[in-house]
C-alpha cells in the first residue's frame, strides 16, 4: 500500500461525502494503473491548512 498527501485540491471536495472523494481520486489514479482505497482529511502547513491522504494499491 502506498500514500499520497494532496496539497491544492479544489475546495470542493469538503463538499462531497466520503464515496464520492473516493471516487474523484479513483479517477485520477486509474490512469497509472493503481486502485485507491481510502481518502481521508489531514492537518498540512498549506495556505489551507489541509491535504487529503490518499491510499492505494499499485497494480501488479
């Protein structure tokens, strides 16, 4: 399993539940062959002050 911490992402992504984050990301990972798993919140020193961990499996 893999992580990625995503700075800058639209703001709205608050606005969406927890399937439809996961499935915003799922998108955008698809493309190099990975299968996330899980997107959640984190505390960042952003200008925003938030990032969203991103985990996902590699295909292989």
């Amino acid at each position: 399993m893999h992580e990625d911490v995503v700075v800058g992402a639209p703001l709205s992504m608050e606005d969406l539940d927890g399937a439809q984050r996961l499935a915003r990301f799922a998108g955008k990972y698809v493309h190099d062959g990975c299968e996330v798993i899980e997107v959640r919140k984190v505390e960042s020193d952003s200008l925003g002050g938030y990032a969203w961990s991103v985990r996902f499996l590699e295909a292989g």
